[in-house]
C-alpha cells in the first residue's frame, strides 16, 4: 500500500501526468478514492512553489551555460504560445482557468513557467495555479469515483 502511495504522489508530481494521471493511477490500484485525492493534490500543489523557485535560481546560476539557455527558451517560448492568448485576455483569472483543465500540457508545470515569464507576481500566481489544480484535481478524482 505505501508503494502505490508514493508512485501516486510520483506520479501527481511528475510533470508527465501530474494529478490528472496520479489519482487514476491510485484509483486503479485500488486505493481509496479519498486517500487519492488528497496524495495527488498535495503533491500537484507543491509544483508551483519549489518550480518556481528552481526557476529562479536555475535562471540566476546558469544563464550562462548555452545548453541551459537554450532549453530555458524553448520551453518558456512553448509556454507564452500556449497560454499568450487566455492570460493576455483573462490575466490571473485565465492562468487559473489554463491549469485548471484537465489536458495534457495545461498543468502546473507550463502554468508557472507562463506565470514567471509574464510577470505575474508570485502571490497572485499561486493563488491562481493552486486553485486550477484544486478544481482540477477534483474533476478527476469525481471523474475516477462515478465511473
């Protein structure tokens, strides 16, 4: 059981699932829906503050370094495309909405990497990416319990 736990919460941590994939995993597994719900919105909503903060730090340290750079602008160039339209429109309101979907490529992950490269104070950022994971979250969890 402490197994299925831990790659529940791996996997809602993972920026290849996040909680959309971690709480059906744990629900197929057979944990309670309860205990799943709760293991993949802690680990999706501890995302934001330590990405965020990687960011930050990767971005002070290694700018320099050309593979890093490199990679910085490609992924932060992925994320304004991604969500130029809705945050340029909806701000704060249209980054929560963004995380809140339940699709790939619309999670935690790309939300503060859109937060930071718009500008969006962190406060406001995570308020907004917390609560798009929350109703996300929940979608899912209420998605995996009926069916």
């Amino acid at each position: 059981m402490f197994q299925d736990i831990l790659f529940t919460f791996l996997i809602s941590f993972s920026p290849f699932g996040e909680a959309r994939a971690g709480i059906p995993y744990g629900e197929l597994v057979g944990l309670p829906i309860m205990l799943v719900f709760i293991v993949g919105l802690v680990a999706n909503l501890l995302v934001f503050p330590i990405f965020y903060k990687a960011i930050e730090l990767a971005n002070k340290h290694l700018w320099k370094n050309p593979l890093y750079k490199r990679t910085a602008i490609y992924l932060s160039s992925r994320a304004r495309t991604k969500t130029k339209t809705i945050i340029k429109k909806y701000g704060v309101w249209g980054l929560m909405v963004f995380v809140m979907i339940p699709l790939p490529v619309t999670g935690a992950y790309i939300g503060t990497i859109a937060a930071y490269i718009f500008g969006i104070s962190y406060q406001r950022s995570l308020i907004a990416i917390s609560s798009g994971i929350t109703i996300s979250s929940t979608m899912v969890a209420l998605f995996m319990y009926f069916i």
